[in-house]
C-alpha cells in the first residue's frame, strides 16, 4: 500500500494529450517514487477512469469512509455500459444495494472499492500481519453473483463463488473476516 502525496497534471501542446504524475510513499520505503500516465483529453470517454483515480485520491489517505462513501455517491457514473470508454460494461442498480448491504452487514474497515469493467462492484481489504500479508477481495456481479477469494500469509488460498447474494455470503465472510483479523 502506499500513500499519495501529490497528483500533478501536465498537457502537453499541441498533442491533444494529457500527463498525470502521482507522487507517493510506499509503507516500505523511506523515499518518494513517481508514477506517470499517460491519458486521454479530458472529457472524453477515456478520461472518466483517470477522473474516478483523481477524485479517490483527493480524498484523505486513510480515510476509508469516505472513499467508500465516494464511490457509493458516484456509483450512477458506472450504470451505462462503456462508462470508462473502452467497453466497460454497466454495473446494476441491484449490485450496488448488495455491495451496499453487503458491507453494511459486516462490522469491519471498509475496503477499497471500485467499478470493475466486467460490471461488478470489487472490494478488497489487506493487511500485514505476522504471518504476512492477508488479503480478502469480493466481487459482486455482474447479475447477483458473489465471489470471494482470501488469502492469508503462505496459506492456501480460500475461493468461493455464490449464485447470488444472500445470508450465507455474510456468514462465509464472517468466518474470513474473524482469520483476518487475528
């Protein structure tokens, strides 16, 4: 994981194109690194993902909430197919109140969260522990399917997949969650 500190946008003449740096500090190491993109002109169809990249990160860094909430309050950006301009396909009304209910029935950190271009909604959590880095990814979508895949230190990864949302994808999560959290 890493911070950002600083996102600059450079045009440049005459191309018609556009340059972001993001300039951040890993969480180990001790100097900053710099990382370039090159992106379409703004307000084309191509720029809105490099958008929802500037607008997540003008957020505070650690403010999880927020970026949550951000997503949720521009999850309307994501229900028209090609909403990244370059066929992404549409995310649904009823993905978005199951990944809502979802983290609303869980007592965790909430995740990191976009908009896949598959059309589901993906969360993450990881952390470092002891026993290394511990990894929980959901998946909602498209159509009501679930997939939840876990990883914790060396161990076997714990992959399952559910048709649709319902209180046994809490129940499973619940169990995940309680070996994150050790």
């Amino acid at each position: 994981m890493s911070h950002v500190s600083q996102i600059s946008a450079y045009g440049r003449p005459g191309t018609g194109q556009s340059t972001v740096a993001i300039t951040g500090m890993p969480m180990w190491a001790l100097g900053a690194a710099i990382f370039t993109l090159s992106l379409a002109p703004l307000g084309t169809g191509t720029s809105n993902i490099a958008n929802e990249i500037v607008r997540t990160q003008q957020l505070a860094p650690l403010d999880r909430s927020a970026r949550r909430n951000s997503f949720f309050d521009h999850a309307a950006d994501y229900v028209t197919d090609d909403w990244d301009g370059d066929g992404a396909v549409a995310i649904s009304s009823d993905d978005v109140t199951s990944a809502r209910s979802l983290l609303n029935a869980l007592d965790v950190a909430d995740p990191e969260i976009v908009a896949g271009s598959d059309g589901s909604i993906c969360m993450e959590w990881i952390r470092q522990s002891p026993v290394g880095e511990k990894k929980i990814y959901v998946d909602i979508g498209p159509n009501g399917k679930v997939l939840t895949f876990a990883r914790f230190g060396d161990s076997s990864p714990i992959e399952k997949h559910f048709d649709q949302y319902n209180p046994g994808v809490i129940d499973h999560l619940r169990v995940l969650f309680s070996i994150y959290s050790a």
